[in-house]
C-alpha cells in the first residue's frame, strides 16, 4: 500500500490554523510548540503538531516542504513516533541566524544533529526508510539533484507499531508557518545507502 495524500491524517496537538488549498497543506504554529525530552534543557514539552497515520513495519516517508524560517528554533519536517518519549524527527530548523537540516532522535533522553545548509533554497525534501533497527534519513533542496545522506540513526526494532508524518513546531514564539506540497508513503526503499 502507498499514500500520497494528506487525506486520513489526524492531528497530535493541532495548530493554530491548518488548511489544504490546492493540494498543499498550509500550517500555522500555535504558542510554544515543541518535542524535547530532558537532555541539556532539562524541559520536556510534548506540544509540537504532528499530523500522522498509524503505520506497522517498514516504509519509506517522503515530504516536501517550504517555511518562513524567522525565529529561533522554527522548524518544519517529518516525524516518526511511538510515544512522547521514543520518536524521531528531522527537517529544516531555524538555529545560528541560518536554516540547519535538524535531527532529533530521543529514546527516553533527545539527541539532536544539525548543520547548516549553506546556498540558497526556498523548498526541501526529506525522506526517512525505515529498514528493521535503523532510521536512514535523507534530504534534498530545489537547488540540488541528488539526495544526501543527513543521519542514519537505530530505532528499536520491536516497536513496529508507529505513527509517522509531518511535524510542524515554534518553541520561541507563535506563527511560523510552513507550506507542505507532497505527502508519499509506502514500502520502504532499497537498503542501499552507497
């Protein structure tokens, strides 16, 4: 089976305002918003917004999507998840006064990757396989042609049982907005990562 709409998902934390128009979905971030879990911080909010599907197995999640990155820790991207304290996210933050590819990945403790993405771009794809105990995360902008390899990360194998899709958050503010314009999951890729 293959999804490639935003039809059947559900909210975790809806936004401020959500809308489709024209096959893309605009999101509008509500107050605070964010996923952490204790490290450095010591925080652990869970109020980020996180529009998802149930899904078992292995799969391929692909997404694109543009922002207006202005504050500090704007962020937009997809989400894997099993609950508040074991899930994945990664995409565009907003960190340093410059758009970084950002990874979270928090087992009971969050662990957060990020580099800055220096030429101009105004939309990014972001593609995660999930392949049996591993999360091979991928990204590409309009400027690029290839995909990149950002992070491959373990996932605990046994949780089979997860929701996965978009995330939107503004941990420093309300209102970012971001534009997602595709939406495709399904069987996962090849395991070839070279």
């Amino acid at each position: 089976m293959s999804i490639s709409t935003f039809d059947g998902l559900t909210w975790l934390n809806p936004p401020a305002e959500s809308a489709i128009r024209d096959g893309r979905l605009h999101v509008r971030t509500g107050l605070e918003s964010d996923f952490w879990q204790r490290t450095y911080y010591g925080f652990q909010p869970d109020s980020g917004h996180f529009l998802h599907r149930p899904w078992t197995g292995d799969f391929t999640l692909e997404t694109a999507f543009s922002g207006r990155y202005e504050t500090l820790y704007d962020q937009a991207g997809l989400m894997i998840r099993h609950d508040e304290t074991t899930w994945m996210k990664c995409g565009i933050e907003f960190t340093d006064g410059a758009k970084h590819f950002s990874v979270v990945v928090t087992r009971g403790h969050s662990d957060w990757s990020a580099f800055r993405i220096d030429h101009d771009f105004k939309a990014m794809s972001v593609r995660v396989t999930r392949n049996g105990d591993a999360l091979f995360i991928q990204y590409k902008t309009d400027a690029m042609t290839e995909w990149r390899m950002a992070r491959l990360a373990y996932f605990p194998p046994e949780l089979s049982d997860l929701s996965v899709g978009l995330m939107a958050c503004s941990p420093q503010r309300e209102g970012f907005e971001a534009e997602f314009t595709e939406f495709r999951l399904g069987p996962p890729l090849s395991r070839d990562i070279h």
